[in-house]
C-alpha cells in the first residue's frame, strides 16, 4: 500500500450511538477515481487504506471505533455515499454508524428532519432524522438463513444459534450460560472467540460462504422497555456498546421466521452497556425489511494530522 510523503489534513466528526463510536470523515481525504461503490472500496484497499488505520487504530483509535467515509452518491435524491470501516477492514452495513452519520449530517446543516437516502455498499438505506436525537433507518432486507446450528467449544460446551444476515452475517445464540452484563465482559468475549473460532474450523458459514464475523449472546434485559439484552462481538476484536443495528435487524428477521414478532410490532434491543435500539420490520418477499430506531450525538468536531516524520502516524493495531 502505497503511503503518503506529505503532511495531510483529514477533517472528522466523532459521535457516538448507544456508546458506540463512529467517526465520520467529512473532508481531506483522497479523491477517488473509480465510480461504483465495489470499485471505490477497492482503490481505498490498494491505494489509500491508511486512511482506515490511521483513524481506527490507535494512538488516534482503538478497537470499537468505527469510521465513516463520505462520498458524493451517483444517485442524486441520496444524501450521501457511506463507506463504513474498522480496525480490520470494510463493512458491509453498519447500523449504529447510519444513525451517527445521520446525527453528523444534521450537526453540520446538510439535512433537517425527515426522510433521507444513503448509499452503502450492502444496498440503499432510507433514515428518517427525528427531532430529538433519534433517528430510525430501514436496513437492508434481512433474514434467517439457518436455525439450532450446534456449534462446540473449548470452555462452555456445545451452544446452539441461529445463522443470519442483517447487513453483516451473525451467529446468534441464547443457551450460553452466561451473566450479559458489564462486570462480564471477559467472560462474554472469550466466549464469542470460542464459538466464532470453532465456526471457521469446521467450515460453517452464511448463505454462498458469507464469513460469519459477528456473534451475539443474549440474556433478559435490566430495562422495562426491553425484551432481550445483547453482547456483540466485532470483527475488530470488541464489544459493540450500541445493541448494534445490524445485529438487531438479524434478531428480528429470525424473531419473524419463528413467527415470534409480528410485523409492525416493537422489539426492544438492550446492550450490554444500557443503551436501546427499538426494532420493528415488514415483510418483503421472504426476508423481513427491519426498522431501527436510536440516539446518537455529535462528541467533537476534529482536524486529524497525517504527518509521514511520525512512524505511528498510520496508526498500530493489537490484534486479538
């Protein structure tokens, strides 16, 4: 990968959703060539993916923070193109970075409340900006694509979950055994390596080989106005603090094809730090179109510094 030899100027905005980071790149980064959205991706992998790891790894990042790289869409009711991004690579969705990239726009003037379009990679996303903070999107068409799927471990057994796509794939599972709760985290993420280790050992994957690089645990909720309580792990190696937005829309796409949640009917999604995503779906076709709800807020407004003298400044990562 090639790398910069002049001093660059990127201008970001951190927020956070449910306690989960997203920075959203609003300025200075290259300009790309390519068109597509599949094809922009790629050039930032081969040309300028150290525009990723200087934002996302430390000393300006650590593991959680996910990043927001702003495009001018092709399509010209969007209000913009979205690549979302972390310490290991490029997401395909990304529900908690939507409702921050939402807040961000309306920080900076560029959207009011109502209805919006966005591009992303995993297909057009429609978000509607609330007036208080909140902001609900329609994610992706998602949809169980396994069920009771056992899955051994070295150090709590065999568990069982559900295979789902909701923007990203998910293992999802119930019988763990385990305390969803802050002082657990430990336990919960050891857990999570077991099950998404043994899932790559033998070869269990999402529909056409889809790597499964989230899974979620889920326990009963502290909150009233939650039905369950989650712990996500990330492809990064940490904890989503949001109930995570693509893993609620798995949850109710197989919520749905258990026939446990009807649509139009509220599900509350509590994570493992309080926070609350309330989700909801109609059917299209036989996958379920979720609806998200959150809050998120604009946390600084930053001028980050790529200067090539310093030998951290595409930043370091400790992989887990």
């Amino acid at each position: 990968m090639p790398l910069p030899t002049d001093r660059i100027e990127l201008n970001v905005i951190d927020s956070h959703t449910g306690g989960e980071p997203t920075r959203t790149v609003i300025g200075g980064a290259p300009e790309l060539v390519s068109t597509t959205l599949a094809d922009q991706i790629q050039e930032l992998k081969t040309n300028y993916d150290w525009v990723r790891t200087a934002l996302t790894h430390e000393p300006r990042g650590f593991e959680a923070m996910v990043g927001a790289l702003l495009l001018r869409p092709a399509n010209p009711e969007a209000v913009a193109r979205v690549v979302y991004f972390n310490n290991v690579g490029y997401l395909g969705m990304c529900g908690h970075g939507t409702i921050g990239v939402a807040a961000t726009l309306c920080y900076l003037g560029k959207i009011s409340p109502g209805e919006h379009l966005l591009e992303t990679i995993a297909g057009n996303v429609v978000f509607t900006l609330h007036e208080d903070n909140r902001v609900s999107f329609v994610n992706v068409p998602s949809y169980r694509y396994q069920t009771a799927i056992p899955v051994e471990t070295e150090n709590f057994g065999t568990v069982t979950g559900d295979i789902a796509w909701g923007g990203n794939w998910f293992y999802l599972c119930a019988d763990h055994g385990l305390e969803i709760s802050m002082g657990n985290l430990d336990q919960l993420d050891r857990c999570c390596r077991e099950i998404r280790n043994s899932l790559d050992r033998n070869g269990i994957t999402g529909e056409n080989g889809g790597i499964i690089d989230h899974v979620e645990l889920f326990g009963p909720p502290r909150r009233d106005d939650a039905q369950s309580m989650n712990y996500v792990d990330c492809p990064g190696g940490e904890y989503d603090r949001s109930p995570c937005g693509t893993g609620t829309s798995a949850k109710i796409a197989c919520l749905a094809a258990a026939g446990k949640l009807e649509p139009g009917q509220t599900w509350g999604q509590e994570s493992v730090t309080g926070s609350l995503f309330e989700g909801s779906y109609q059917w299209q076709g036989d996958k379920v179109l979720p609806r998200i709800i959150g809050e998120a807020f604009v946390t600084a407004e930053t001028k980050v510094v790529i200067d090539p003298i310093d030998p951290l400044t595409f930043g370091f990562s400790q992989q887990k």
